[in-house]
C-alpha cells in the first residue's frame, strides 16, 4: 500500500524508459581526464598518478606504503605567549547574531584558534535560533576574497582619516545649505542603530533614514498596516493548527520574512490531528513540494480562487467548485485553520480578513521587525534626489542600481548629489558610483543588536578581529557625530550603556553569554481594519494573458545578499536539483507548444533552450528554460537575487530578474518569449547516482491507512517488515547472516534515524556537511560532468498522483515509464500525464554505514573498513582509488576525488586562496587527488563527545552525540544517538512502525534507517 505509487527523479525517465540502464552504464566508464592537470606536477604534488603508480609495481604491501608516505610537510609556529582562552585543539563558541540584512538566525559560532569555521543553532533561542541553508554559509562569506579590503577615495586606496574628512566636509556643506543628508540602508531592526541615528540626526538636523531592501516585503508590509494598524509583520505559530492552505505563499521559504518550517513540522507528526496542506500555486515551490494536495493554477486563476474562498468564507458563496471545497474545509477546522497567500497586497489583506474570520490560533499577535521597508518613503527619496535637494548620499551595503526595477534611472540621478558614500563589501554598482568607500564588516566581525521581535532581544558580538580595514555603519556614524579621534566613538561602549534599558535586571555580559534575551517591547497586532472590497478588486483587477510569470527567491541564494557564496551557487536547487544557475520555469505542455527543449546528450548532461523574457515592455536576454513537472500551465517562473556584476566571479551567475520586480507585485502578466536558437548547458546531479531497479526507495502512504490499518497487515500492511523464507521457516531480514556478528553492545553504537514527513529539502545540513567536513566546491563544469563532491545529497522523487493497478507488464519486468502509455486507475480512467502534477518526496542520502557494507570487502587495501561503534571508516592514506568501493555500493555516496581542489587555479574557489582556507576545520584532513571520500558519520564530532565525557567521568547524555547534518536540521527530521542507549531518541525513532531501511532486501544492514512519509489526504 505504501508502494503501489510509480516514482521517476526526472522527466526524463518518463521520455526514455532506457534511461536508467544508460545512466548505469556511463556510471564507471569515464575516461580518467588527467591531461591537462598532470602537467602542473607543482599543483598536483606529482606528475604522476597513483594509479600509475600502482600500475607499474603492482598492488604490493610497498606500493600501499609508499603511497601513504604522500603528504606534505607543513611547518607550524607555536604561540610566543598564547592567549588564555584559547587552548590549542580545542574549539571555542559564542553566541552571537546572524543578520545579514535578509536573514536573522541566533546562532553559536564555532571557533578555532580565533577563526570561525562553523555556524551552529543557539538551542536556547527557539525557532529564532533555527539556521538555513543560507545562514550555515554565512561563515564562508566573512572569508571572501573579493570583498573590498580598505577604505577608497576616487577609486584610489586612502585612509579612514582622509574618507572621514571628505565626509565631514560634506555632511557640514549640507547642513549649512539646509540639504538633506540621506543614510540609505537596509531593514536594520536595531534598537541602539536607531537610538544612534537619532543623536546623529540631533548633530545633522537634515539627515534622514531612508530604508532599501532589494526583496522588500512591500506587499506584506502594506498588507498589515491596513489590517493591524502596525507596519510589522505577523508571527505565525503552527503548532495547534490542522489545516493550513496557502496561495502562492512559500511559508517553508522566505514568505513573511521568516520560515514557518519548525513549528510545521511539529504539526505534521502523523496521528489523528495532523496537519492537513493544501497549496494553491503556479510554480513548484519548496512548499508546494511538501504539500498534501497541491493545486496548480496560473496566477489570475490563483487570484480568482482566492477571491472566490474570501466570498464563500464570508457567506456570499461561489459557483467555483475548487473555492467551495476548500472554504468548506476551512470552516470545518475553524479556529484550527489558517489561510496565507502572498503575490501582491491585496492577495495578503484577503488572508488576514480570512483568519480573523476563522479566529485562527496560528496568528500569535506577535509582530515581526525584521522588515519596514516603506515603498512610498522610498519614492519620496527618489524625488529629493531627482530634485538636487540631497546633499550627502551614505549607501549602507545596499545596491539599488542593481536590485531596483529602474537602477539606471537611479544610477542617472545620483550625479545630482555631490557627496556619495558607500559603505559596501564588493566592488558593485554603487562602489562605482562613490566617491567615497568605506568596506562594510561582517556580522562576524560586528558588536550589534536586533530586536526581532516582539519581546526578543538578541545581541551580536564579534567572533574576530576585523581581518581587514572595515567599519560597520555605526561606527562611522560615531565618528561623523563625534568627529574624529574622539574618545566616544567606541561602539562597544555605546551599545553596551543601551542595552541595559532593554535588558532590564539581566547584565550585559550574560545577555551576551545568551545570545538571545527578552524585551521590553511588548508590540502586539491585533486585527484593526482591512478594506476586503478594495482587496477584492486589487486581486480581481490582475490582467490575464498567455503567459504568466512569478517572481521567487531560491532556497540557497535569498535576495542575492550572498551571491559570491561558492557553497550557496553549487548548492542543488530542492526542487529542479540544478546548481549554478536560474532559469525560467515552464510546464511540459508549454514547453511542447512553444518548441523548447530541454534533452540529455550522450554524456547524459542535461542542454535547454535559451529565450528573451519581455514582460511589459523589458526584457530579459539569454534566459535558459528548465521544464518543470509540476508548473501551471500559461505560467512561467524565474529566481531572484542571480546575476550580480562586479560583485565577485562567483556573483555574476545567471541573469538578473530584479528589473522585472517592482518590489510589490511578484506576480506579472503579459509576458512573452522569443526563442534565440541557442542552447544552455545545465549543471544539475538529480540523475547521477542511481539506485537501480527498486522501487521502494522513499516510501509513503495516506493517513488513513496509517490510522486504521496494522503497518504488517498481511494483505493490506502499507510496512510490511521485509522477511526472506528460509529452511528454518520465514525470517526478518535483519535477522538472516552469513557471518556471525560480533558484539557491538560495549560502547556507542551510532544509527541516524531520517524522517521524510518532516524533511522539507531546505538544504541547511549539506551546507552544514560541507562546513564541518571541508567538502570541496567542485564548479559547474564539474558538477555538469557528474564529479560532485557532496557527502549528503536529498533526492528528490516524483510520483503519480493515482493508484496504479499491478499487472503482468510490469512482473514481465517492463520500465516503469513504459507503463504510462496504457495504465489505468481502478476507476478504469487514463491517468494524466505525471509530469502534469506529481507528489514530490524529499530524501536524504549519506553513507549509510553498513554492517554489513559491500564496499569494505572489495578494498584492495582495506582502507575502508568498519569500526565497533557502527561507523564505516576511511583511511584516506591508505586508499589508492580504485573506485571498487563506489562501483560495489548500492546506495551510490562514494565521491572519487578527481582533482586537487585545493591551492588550484583551475578551481578558483575558497580553497585557492589563503584567505578562503580559513574556514577549514582542522579536525578534517582535507583530502588529496586519488581517493575516495564519503559520510563519516561525523566522526570527530563523536569522538570529542565521549573524550569530554571521560573527562568528567560520566556517560554520554542522549543528545550530545551530534552529527552536522543533525545539529543543522531546524525540523528535526534526522535524528542522532546511541542504539545502546534505551532511553535515547534515535531507540525510540526505531521502534517506530514507520520506519524502513533503504534497500532492505539486499542485506546491507544500514545503520541509517528512514520513516515512512504520511499524506494526510483522501486517495481518490
């Protein structure tokens, strides 16, 4: 029952029923592509191989030795006089604050000898401390090469002293002559910012605080100051609630400026109350993806069935069948419901009318401050400028010649101000535009505060000194309010006298131990106003046409504040599974009938066609199609935040959609295509690492088989525990051995328990993977040749919606997408076509630590082999890359290391330079060209665990042992522990009858199990 569903990875698969076989069969047969780099033999440590090596003296015990004896030798230099909290090897954390002018996450900073190298949760915050994909990064952004690394003045380095006295100079002139002085800045939810910029406004009466944010929130902003009365935005809570349904609104994303993804995926624990998902939407989002039921609309048509549930909620009713289901399910809830739509103001006012309504418990009356972006203020702003009534110009780390939908006409304007400053991190547009420039410091670097929201204060503290000469905004604004060389102007002593009116009893030295703290602000909203009938007309008012585009922002990239960020670029989207890229999305049928293709050469690496988007008049040229199973069709979609020039090489990947984005409306009509003849190769690993000819890969089942049927059912079971007969009768699989296992009860024995109900494909733990096991950025060009280096990958699966009759075909052994041409649901229907609208699972995949792994017993040289606490081991020096281990694996997560990605020009990333290095985790080695590489398990993280235990002479709590994927995941949907432990979450994970091992039948005995994935839906 959990498996009678046809899943495919691709659309592929469905085009080509051979698909899977080609894929095995190109899977070891690359030609080793050494040419170019053994010619370099100072880059590559030799001019030849070890696998040349190994062919000339053969696979003896010298050869291994030899081999191993590789490494090179680096001399250190102890400290003269070391520092009193820092001891060598041991790292230290503090607690600090992410915020980047996009992103807010309370978080821990891990640091080695002074550098950080990792981001972790701060467990004390909440859902405020939960980190993304994007925050997890973050690290790797303070260790940019291509930041701007000194003051400049007309484009020349200069001094803080010379940049302060032009400032000066300028910020006098326009106080005399009575013009304005405008620090243009991002959303900045800092109480002593603010408090600042009042006493700087007190010195400069004219100086005015203009907010820029190139994703804004205008829309949602808007939306609540006429329904609230506040300019916040609403905290949501899911925990009690059992329905939610969404239009266009990505809440798992970026929707509202915070993700709902923990307090979802509490109320999607499988039982009676469960949370029911219904998403209205055009393009396939994260949310979307995790969705019960997703409906697939344009935007007009999302717009008319929008209006149509306000109407019928309200009583008026609707002759429209899809709104009439879904406002009767929303009154059954009642209370227990909540309704988010997002695309334009009106759209966001229908559902706060909506709630308050149905009195929904998911709205806490909790305000948001992160965001106050107001569209009119800025308006007002241009026109100053546009008017010459701006004297001074202080552009704090924002670029709105780049992210504003008229940025030359901006660009234009700014000769009218005679004193530009920007305080920026990379040479943009506006850096360009300066006459002055001040780098920005990173958060990293910054003593800070931010109020998040109501009744929360979180302080920032700096985790090392600046690395170069920066400043953060406020403490130029000291200097300029001060002048210079003035005693006053340390920030540390200004934001440490406020804080202590906001803490109230508690000391600022703990607040900072904390990290995260109460307020005195005590903000609430309340439902105030809300004009439905203007609303209405707004959303009804959204012209239909042809074609139809949303605008989003992707899971790794954001707003773009991070786009020179090598982790974010390479990072699979969760949905397309397609890296280094945006691209427009378009459904098959579309795409049929405006001739794009989307097809996979001989080397099976996927090739699209290139369009120009012109929406209202500009376009957008050289914009790649991806075909994407699940689009509405007469709907297109295209990511933010890409395409940033002179912000970096990394940066300055794929085009830029934000002259599109009029900072309100993410929806746009009259839209049109012209295909320019071309194609663009795509770097995408969704159809790299197969797992072959079984289908009960990610299972699922609905939830009312999962209530009212025994998961080992003998006709019905939707889990069956798999058994094989024997001589001895039937048996469990686990139960059955060739060998006699040793005792494995003395000690830690590792599992990793993965829920796929609460796993929404965010993405944080590969970045957090990535982070603590110094895993490579390879490049697209790699990527595109299927030579990723990710130890953790989450595969995403499709699947069809309807039910599907087994039959002789498929025990004839027939490719599964060979059945779609004749299937038939019970009803004796056609089923649509899958690609129309399929369900979508999210799976993890790591080395699954086998007890009994395939790979250990055709090493060679037994480099890789299993230790007593469950984890398989490698050896790194040991290992001379045969790629037996990978070609023996089933479950495809061995990475064969082509290529030294390290100090290599050819690989221009963070690695190539010393500055990028610094965020290596010493505890990892970082492996060399020729092995293989995987999963540890985390092995050093588990390892200090118990050596600090024994320290203290203790045993091990249930939840200090700790993996980066587990510490990362913000829905708690891998857990970590010791089986031995009976008391410990990952033994009551187990004993679940949700859980399953991949690929069971083949007696690998993972020690990595999964949880079956609960739909709460009636299956028709």
């Amino acid at each position: 029952m959990a498996s009678n569903k046809i899943q495919f990875r691709s659309i592929h698969e469905l085009k080509d029923p051979a698909l899977n076989n080609k894929l095995a069969q190109k899977e070891f047969q690359e030609e080793i592509p050494v040419e170019d780099f053994l010619e370099d033999a100072e880059k590559n440590g030799s001019a030849t191989s070890r696998r040349d090596f190994l062919k000339l003296l053969g696979f003896s015990t010298a050869a291994v030795t030899l081999a191993a004896c590789e490494a090179p030798v680096i001399k250190t230099i102890p400290y003269v006089v070391k520092p009193h909290d820092i001891i060598p090897g041991i790292p230290n954390y503090y607690a600090s604050t992410y915020f980047d002018g996009f992103d807010f996450a309370s978080v821990l900073v891990k640091t080695r000898e002074g550098r950080p190298i990792k981001i972790e949760p701060n467990p004390v915050a909440g859902d405020l401390g939960k980190t993304n994909a994007r925050a997890q990064a973050s690290v790797l952004s303070l260790y940019d090469n291509d930041k701007v690394k000194q003051p400049k003045f007309e484009g020349k380095d200069e001094t803080f002293d010379k940049v302060d006295s032009f400032v000066l100079k300028g910020l006098e002139e326009a106080k005399g002559a009575g013009k304005r002085i405008v620090l243009l800045s991002h959303s900045f939810a800092s109480p002593t910012f603010k408090k600042l910029f009042a006493d700087f406004k007190a010195t400069y009466p004219t100086a005015e605080l203009v907010t820029y944010d190139a994703y804004p929130y205008a829309a949602a902003l808007d939306a609540a100051q006429e329904v609230f009365g506040t300019r916040a935005l609403p905290v949501y809570d899911l925990k009690g609630t059992e329905l939610v349904v969404a239009f266009q609104a990505d809440f798992l994303g970026d929707y509202n400026a915070g993700s709902l993804e923990s307090s979802y995926a509490v109320a999607r624990t499988p039982g009676k109350n469960m949370l029911r998902h219904v998403q209205v939407e055009s393009n396939m989002s994260l949310t979307g993806a995790n969705a019960d039921e997703r409906i697939r609309l344009k935007p007009s048509a999302v717009n008319k069935t929008l209006v149509e549930v306000y109407n019928a909620i309200l009583g008026a009713g609707t002759s429209d069948k899809t709104a009439s289901e879904l406002a009767k399910e929303l009154l059954a809830k009642g209370n227990k419901a909540v309704v988010f739509a997002d695309g334009s103001k009106g759209a966001q006012v229908l559902a706060h009318l909506i709630n308050q309504k149905l009195g929904s418990v998911a709205f806490t009356g909790k305000a948001n401050f992160l965001k106050d972006f107001d569209k009119a203020r800025f308006e007002e702003f241009l026109g100053w400028v546009n008017g010459g009534q701006v004297g001074v110009l202080i552009a704090n780390n924002v670029d709105p010649i780049y992210s504003y939908h008229k940025g030359e006409d901006f660009k234009k304007s700014l000769s009218k101000v005679p004193y530009v400053i920007a305080v920026a991190d990379k040479k943009n547009e506006m850096y360009k535009a300066a006459k002055a420039v001040i780098p920005v410091a990173n958060w990293l670097e910054s003593w800070g505060d931010i109020e998040p929201q109501t009744g929360v204060y979180s302080l920032m503290q700096p985790t090392i000194q600046k690395i170069y000469k920066s400043r953060q905004i406020e403490e130029s604004l000291l200097v300029w309010k001060n002048g210079k060389n003035n005693a006053a102007n340390n920030y540390y002593d200004y934001l440490k006298a406020n804080a202590s009116s906001i803490l109230g009893g508690t000391s600022f030295n703990k607040a900072l131990y904390n990290g995260i703290n109460a307020s005195t602000n005590a903000t609430t909203l309340s439902y105030a106003g809300g004009n439905g009938a203007q609303a209405v007309a707004e959303v009804s008012g959204f012209k239909p046409s042809d074609l139809e585009l949303v605008l989003y922002t992707k899971t790794a990239m954001g707003d773009g504040t991070q786009a020179n960020n090598p982790w974010l670029q390479e990072l699979p989207d969760p949905i397309t599974r397609m890296s280094w890229d945006n691209y427009l999305t378009m459904s098959p049928k579309d795409a049929e009938r405006l001739g794009i293709d989307n097809d996979l050469n001989a080397r099976m690496q996927l090739d699209g066609s290139i369009v120009n988007l012109t929406v209202n008049g500009v376009t957008i040229k050289d914009v790649p199609v991806f075909v994407q199973p699940g689009q509405a069709d007469g709907s297109v979609g295209l990511a933010l935040g890409y395409g940033k020039k002179n912000s970096g090489a990394t940066a300055d990947t794929g085009v830029n959609a934000y002259p599109l984005f009029d900072g309100s409306n993410l929806v746009v009509s009259n839209v049109k295509i012209e295909k320019t003849g071309e194609d663009h190769e795509f770097a995408g690993i969704q159809l790299q690492n197969t797992l072959m000819g079984r289908y009960e890969i990610a299972k699922e089942v609905p939830l009312a088989d999962f209530l009212n049927v025994a998961f080992d059912d003998e006709h019905n079971g939707w889990n069956k525990p798999l058994e094989y007969h024997t001589i001895s009768g039937a048996l469990p699989a686990r139960k059955i051995d060739l060998w006699d296992a040793f005792d494995d009860t003395d000690g830690p024995h590792f599992n990793l328990s993965i829920d796929l109900n609460s796993c929404t494909g965010c993405g944080a733990c590969i970045i957090a993977c990535q982070a603590e096991n110094n895993v490579p950025v390879v490049g697209k060009d790699e990527i595109r040749m299927s030579r990723d280096m990710y130890w953790l990958r989450i595969d995403r699966y499709y699947s069809s919606r309807q039910k599907v009759e087994v039959y002789e075909g498929l025990k004839e052994g027939m490719a599964v997408p060979e059945l779609y041409g004749t299937a038939f649901n019970k009803e004796g229907g056609a089923l649509n076509h899958p690609a129309d609208n399929p369900d979508v699972i999210f799976q993890p995949v790591m080395c699954q630590h086998c007890n009994h792994a395939p790979c250990e017993t055709v090493c060679p040289v037994a480099a890789t082999s299993h230790g007593k606490q469950g984890q398989n081991h490698m050896a790194y020096n040991r290992c001379i890359g045969t790629r037996y281990c990978a070609n023996n694996c089933p479950y495809k997560v061995r990475r064969f290391n082509w290529f030294t990605y390290n100090l290599n020009d050819k690989f221009d990333f963070n690695m190539n330079n010393d500055l990028g290095r610094m965020v290596l985790n010493p505890d990892v080695v970082v492996r060399t060209r020729g092995v293989m590489e995987k999963c540890s398990m985390c092995i050093q993280m588990t390892q200090t665990t118990i050596l600090e235990a024994k320290k203290e002479n203790r045993i091990v709590k249930d939840g200090e042992f700790q993996t980066a994927c587990s510490k990362a995941c913000s829905t708690g949907s891998i857990k970590f522990g010791d089986m031995n432990d009976k008391e410990s979450e990952v033994r009551k994970q187990y004993a679940g009858n949700r859980r399953y091992y991949l690929l069971e039948e083949i007696g690998t005995k993972p020690n990595v199990f999964y949880h079956t994935k609960v739909r709460n839906r009636v299956e028709k």
